[in-house]
C-alpha cells in the first residue's frame, strides 16, 4: 500500500516541485497552501506524513503543528518543517512544538526523499509494533478466556462432588480434566516462545535499521525518545515474559490435580503426605480465597520433618478434603451472622500439622500424627459422639449426605491400620487427630 503525504505550502512553485518529486518515488500526495486548509483535509484524510512550510499567512506552521499534536487523531502523525530559515532558535521551536525533521529550501530531492523515507519506515515499523501488540493482547485474552472457563467448569464440578461426597468419582474427573488443561497450555506456550522470537527478530530489525541509518542526526533520537520506542521495545518482552509465566502457574496446579488425584486405590505406594495435603489445598483454593462477604481463609501449615510413608495416598486425599471441606462449611455457616470487619479481625483459621512419635505400646514403631485444626463454630458432645456414624449429618437436605466422615474413618482405620478422631467444643472449634503407621503390614 503507497504511503499517502500531505504538502502544506502556500507557494506554488515549492509545491509543485516536491509534488513531481514525491509523485515520481510512487508516493500519494494530498495539498494544503494554508494551515487552514490543511487541518480541515485532515479531518476527512488520514496522511502518513505531512510536510509543513513554517512561513505562511494566516496560522504559521508552528501553530498549525500545535494544533496537530493536540488532537488525538493526528497527534502520532510525523510533521517535517520545510524552511529557509537556518536560525538553530527556529528549528528549537519546531521541535518543541512536535516536528520530527527539518528540510530546508532550496529544495535537494535527494535529501527529500532520504528524510521522508527515513520517517516513513520508522512511523511503518511502529504501526506494525502497534498492531502486533494488539493481536498478543487479543490472544492473551482469548486464550484466558477459555482457560478461565475450563477452571470454573473444574470448580463446580469439584463442588458439586465435595458436597454430594462422591469421593471416588472426584479423582478420575481430575486427572482427566488435568490431562485436558495440559493441551491448550502447551498451545499457547508454543506459539508465545514463537511470538517471542518474532517479536526479537522485528526489534533486531528495527536496531539494525537504527545502526545503519545514514549520519543519523541527533534530531532522530530526539524523536525516538518522545514517541518512548525504548520503552516500547523494552515493554513488550515483558509482556510475553508475564504470559510465560501466566503459563507455568497452571502446570503448577496441573501438577496438584494430578497428586491429587493418584490412582492407587488397589496397590500402596511410599508417598510424600505434604504433597497430598497441598494438592487437597490447591483444588479447594476456590472456597479458601476471600469473596465479597468476607476476607479469605487462612491455612497455617505446620510441617514436621517426615519420611515418606507407604500409603493408599488417593485415598488419604480423599480424607483431607472431608475434613478440610467440612471447616470451610462451618465457617460459611458462623460467616453468614458476620460482618466483613468483623471476620477480618478475627479471622477464620484453618491449622495442619504434622509430625512423628513413637508408639508407646511399641516404643520403636514410629507413627505419623495428622492435625486439622479450625476455630469454626465446634460441635456439642452429642453431635461429636456421631459424627463418624454412617449417614449422620447436621447439614441442611441436599448439602450432605453423612457418608464423608464415616467413610474417612474407614480409609484410615480399616485400609491404614490407623485411627482418627476429633477433638471439639462448641464455640471453640474442632481438632481431626490422625494417626497412621509409617509402614503398613498388610496380609
């Protein structure tokens, strides 16, 4: 596409020649022979450069400039004054009133077409920066879009499960939702080490450009300084570098999905129980974080240093995620007569820890001991004593089914040799005790 250049000069003769001279290097001209008419044409034409005589009747060319730089749409438009005035104060005000160059009368066409050439790939190169930035925006938003969508589709899907406490239907969801979230990540963090690339070669271009400009003049840097292009080649880097990362945090929690939802249902397994406990964490991240009406749960975690232990660790997920979903419900039910100041000043609390000790029959078997504390609403004696009984709930119809706990105390007494329990008082909260052999011996 030729660039189209607006002439602004009241001189016919001035504009005659670089009307023959612009024509004859295949460029479109528009005319103007006042500032007047030039900013009327502007409002109906869109020119890739104009060339402005500074001495005219009427509104001179700095003024006309000034007018130019102060509207939105023609601001970004290169202006070179054309004069035969040499007094270094003149070319001072040119600039400062927005001009990228000077040429100065009599005419040479050689130093024409060089300085209009010159500014015209410079204003190209930036259009080009200007819509590659837009179409990386594009992506970035398109491509979150359908990844925000696949998470929340995986969030209500996980809620839906945790309430109905359909514990062995959540891991194979997981795992394949994990595998699915896995081929678009891998699409986009192709194409934006692809972009990345693109994006190099343009600026090397660009820097080359800059290195073999001939006797580049301290008035092209000056321009390159007002429209910021140092700003913008060091900017959009950035920009891909923050969707790179954009692109690992969700392998992370891809990475938690798949912990998370381990198949060893059948076979044990030597297994990293913090492992187990911050996948749990991860898919529950949604009902941690603070909404609008209150501040978000905090989770102090308390890690001792443990060994690996052999363990059905899907299983044990399944455990930590009853407990774990069960004080969130509690504090969603003490929130509801809380205001948001209120909660923030004293906050809802969630605290694991871990550690191990010897068994007092054995002395030297060591066991791993499990505790998920809140400071929710508690339970009374007579809700405590049943709380693992099969089918026994306290929730609402259609919010529990009261096999979560019952079944919990089957994973860990019955599949680990374990033993669970609770600790309660209403008011104060409650305290799931789990204790489990390092190693199980299993006939």
């Amino acid at each position: 596409m030729q660039n189209q250049i607006l002439i602004v000069d009241d001189n016919p003769t001035n504009t005659k020649v670089l009307f023959n001279c612009l024509k004859s290097a295949g460029y479109r001209i528009l005319i103007a022979q006042s500032g007047e008419s030039a900013l009327e044409k502007l409002e109906i034409a869109s020119p890739d450069l104009i060339l402005l005589d500074v001495m005219m009747p009427g509104i001179n060319g700095f003024e006309t400039c000034q007018c130019l730089k102060s509207s939105p749409v023609t601001q970004n438009i290169p202006v070179i004054f054309m004069t035969a005035l040499s007094d270094t104060e003149e070319k001072l005000q040119g600039f400062s009133v927005g001009a990228v160059d000077y040429i100065t009368k009599p005419f040479h066409q050689e130093e024409v077409l060089a300085r209009v050439s010159t500014h015209l790939q410079l204003r190209n190169l930036t259009k080009e920066l200007q819509v590659l930035n837009q179409e990386l925006e594009q992506r970035v938003i398109e491509r979150t879009s359908e990844l925000t969508k696949a998470l929340e589709k995986l969030q209500k899907s996980q809620l839906q499960l945790i309430q109905g406490e359909k514990m062995s239907s959540l891991g194979n969801l997981i795992a394949g939702v994990a595998h699915e979230i896995n081929n678009p990540i891998s699409f986009i963090s192709g194409n934006v080490n692809q972009t990345k690339l693109a994006v190099k070669d343009i600026v090397d271009c660009l820097r080359l450009y800059q290195e073999e400009l001939f006797n580049p003049s301290e008035k092209i840097q000056t321009k390159i300084a007002e429209v910021d292009l140092e700003y913008l080649i060091e900017d959009l880097p950035k920009m891909i570098d923050s969707m790179e990362i954009g692109c690992d945090r969700i392998r992370e929690i891809s990475t938690s999905l798949r912990t998370f939802s381990r198949s060893d249902t059948s076979n044990t397994v030597l297994a990293n129980i913090h492992e187990g406990i911050d996948s749990t964490l991860m898919i529950l991240q949604h009902r941690l974080k603070a909404d609008e009406t209150r501040p978000a749960i905090q989770v102090v975690k308390d890690y001792g240093d443990i060994p690996k232990i052999e363990c059905y660790l899907g299983q044990l997920n399944q455990v930590f995620m009853n407990i774990i979903a069960n004080a969130i419900d509690s504090f969603d039910d003490i929130n509801k007569k809380r205001k948001y100041l209120e909660i923030e000043l004293s906050p809802n609390i969630i605290t694991i820890t871990t550690e191990i000790i010897l068994d007092q029959e054995q002395q030297k078997v060591k066991l791993l001991i499990i505790k998920i504390q809140d400071n929710g609403s508690g339970m009374s004696e007579n809700i405590k004593n049943r709380v693992f009984d099969h089918l026994y709930t306290t929730k609402n119809i259609g919010q529990g089914t009261g096999l979560g706990l019952s079944i919990s105390k089957q994973i860990i007494e019955d599949k680990h040799q374990g033993k669970i329990k609770v600790e309660s008082e209403l008011g104060k909260g409650s305290k799931f005790i789990i204790i489990l052999p390092i190693s199980l011996s299993i006939n």
